[in-house]
C-alpha cells in the first residue's frame, strides 16, 4: 500500500508533493469515485485514483511558452529581467498559474529533490507582482542557501527607481523610519514606532512638469512594502499604487534596476534590469 500523496506524486511528477497534498485537503481528489480529503490515507496501487481539476495550464509546453528575459544563467543560479504581472511563486494555494518559480523547474541544471519541491523551490527573495525588475534565482538547494544568507547578512545591494508623485523636499537623504502591519488594513504596512527597522536611502533623478518625480531608492533592510510606505509617508507616493498611492497609472512605477551580489563560486556581480519604456515617457 502506498499513501495517497505519494501515489499522486508518482503519477504527476510536474506537481510537488506539497501541491499535491493542498489538491487533497482542497477537495479536488478522489478515491474509488469517493471524495477524499486526507494526503496520508494509504491506498491499494490497483485503486481509482483521479485528481478531479484540469491540470493542462501546468502542461510542459505551457510553461515553457513562457519568455522571460534571461540577464545571466550558470549551472548553480539564474538572473531574470521579471516582466510586471508576473507572481514569483504560489501564494500557498493551488494555482495553475506560470510563476517564476515553475518557469525555473523547466531549467537546465534545476536540482530540487522532487520529494522535497515546493512552489518557492530556487527562489531566493521576492520582488511583488506589479514590481518590475531584476531578480536573482537557485538552481540547488547549496546554492539556495548561500544566495539567501546575503540577504538575511544584508551584504547584497538593491537599486531600485520609482516615478512618485510629487517632489521631495530633499534631493537626496536616509529615511529611518520603522514600519508595522496596519491592524486597519492587514494587507499594508505603515509607519510605527512600534514596527520592524526600515532604512530607505533616496535620490531624486528627475522631477517632471506634472508634478511628478523619477526617483532613485536603496533599500538598506528588506521589509515587505518598505519603499512604497516610506514614499507614501513622504507625500510622494509611488504611481499606480493601489494600497498607498493616490495618482491612478497604468502599473505600479517601481522597477528593480540593479541587484549587487556574490554568485556562487564566489564572484562578485552587478546584474542590471534596463528601465522600462514606460517609466522614460
């Protein structure tokens, strides 16, 4: 006998064990005919067993339809240029939907244990949907690893730009500002004396006719929203915010441009992701 995620796993060797047990509890498996609910229910190799849901979007070809814009690639990692509206990973939940992260399974050289994958396998930090920019990905679970200690080190340097509304009252300074969860609004963040250290440094490129300005950021700790937040507080938000904006635009004007970072081998790079058209308008 065989338990039921294992079997499932066995079949479906494109689906991660993880997804495979949400797919249980979610109610989208069954049994002889007979919904189940439980991944560690253990069956006869002989017994009908069926996942109930269309799995053709995590067909191969699918995800190998999807182009992304390669910066740098070696056997251990993978530097991508990730295009606005593209999720990172899985939220947690079933979804068929491309990522980056199913798009790295695809790649040669990717080395997860399949009983061990995830939907964050490879990925080592995370940039929002509507972010634009470079992002850095493993190929193992070694190098996974020394990739992420940079960042929890904070030996890694980020260089994002933003097209903000309004004009900061100082061409460039430090933002010190600490930020916590808004118990108002759960999904966003704001500035908190009681919140997590946050330390944005910020130079202004440009300021425009309209109002608006192109806005050079580094952020200096790597808290969820930090630099939206810490713009907003500013009165100069960040275009096409939905949580803290207030100027409607056709996507959030935030763009990862430039990521410094060791590689593994112990090489030292600077990747850049080129400014998108948009932003130069």
């Amino acid at each position: 006998m065989t338990r039921l995620d294992a079997l499932l796993a066995q079949q479906h060797t494109d689906l991660s064990r993880s997804t495979i047990q949400k797919l249980i509890k979610e109610g989208c498996v069954t049994l002889n005919g007979e919904l189940v609910l439980k991944p560690s229910v253990y069956v006869e190799d002989s017994e009908d067993v069926k996942i109930e849901i269309d799995l053709s979007p995590l067909d191969k070809n699918a995800v190998d339809d999807l182009e992304l814009e390669v910066v740098y690639e070696d056997e251990e990692c993978a530097v991508v240029n990730k295009p606005v509206g593209l999720l990172v990973h899985s939220k947690g939940v079933f979804n068929p939907e491309q990522t980056l992260a199913t798009w790295l399974a695809r790649r040669e050289h990717f080395d997860f244990p399949a009983e061990d994958r995830t939907e964050r396998s490879g990925i080592v930090h995370r940039l929002d949907r509507a972010t634009s920019g470079v992002i850095i990905c493993a190929k193992n679970p070694k190098a996974l690893g020394y990739l992420q200690k940079q960042f929890q080190n904070r030996t890694v340097k980020k260089t994002y730009i933003a097209k903000v509304s309004g004009l900061l009252k100082s061409p460039e300074a430090i933002v010190d500002l600490p930020i916590g969860r808004n118990p108002k609004k759960p999904q966003t963040f704001r500035v908190d004396a009681n919140g997590k250290d946050s330390i944005t440094q910020y130079k202004v490129l440009s300021e425009n006719n309209d109002g608006s300005s192109l806005v050079e950021l580094k952020p200096l700790t790597g808290r969820t929203h930090q630099l939206r937040v810490h713009l907003a507080y500013l009165k100069a938000p960040i275009i096409g915010d939905p949580f803290y904006g207030t100027k409607k635009g056709d996507r959030l004007y935030l763009h990862a441009y430039e990521l410094e970072i060791t590689i593994p081998g112990g090489v030292r790079k600077t990747f850049h992701a080129p400014l998108p058209k948009e932003f130069k308008k």
